[in-house]
C-alpha cells in the first residue's frame, strides 16, 4: 500500500510540473498572439492611410518575381 501511495505522489508531482509548463506555455503563445494581432491592427491603419488604398489595387499591375 505505502508503495502504491509512493508512486501516486510521483505521478502527481510530474503531473503538476507537466501542468505548470502548458501553463508557462499557452501564456508565451497568448503574448505572442496579443504581438500579431498588434502588428495586424498597425499593418491595417497604416494602409488605410497610405494614398495609394485610395487607387483601385490590381494585381495584374505587379511584376511577377521571374521578371
């Protein structure tokens, strides 16, 4: 019995470390995310208010890379 007990405490120790590190992760991806989403809202204001969102945007006007 006091092995079982033993062994139960093991699992749950590394279990709570497993726990802690998903934790320590989602929240680095959450700062990432909140980061992106940042740059997303920048990257929209910035053209909104670039003269060239006025024009009509077409991409047969670009230049393909090979080119």
């Amino acid at each position: 019995m006091e092995e079982r007990i033993t062994e139960l405490e093991i699992k749950i120790s590394y279990t709570e470390d497993l726990v802690d590190e998903l934790n320590r992760m989602v929240y680095r991806q959450q700062l990432q995310i909140d980061l992106l989403a940042a740059e997303i809202r920048t990257l929209r204001e910035q053209q909104r208010n670039s003269p060239q969102s006025e024009q009509a945007f077409s991409l047969r006007d670009e230049i393909p890379p090979h080119y």
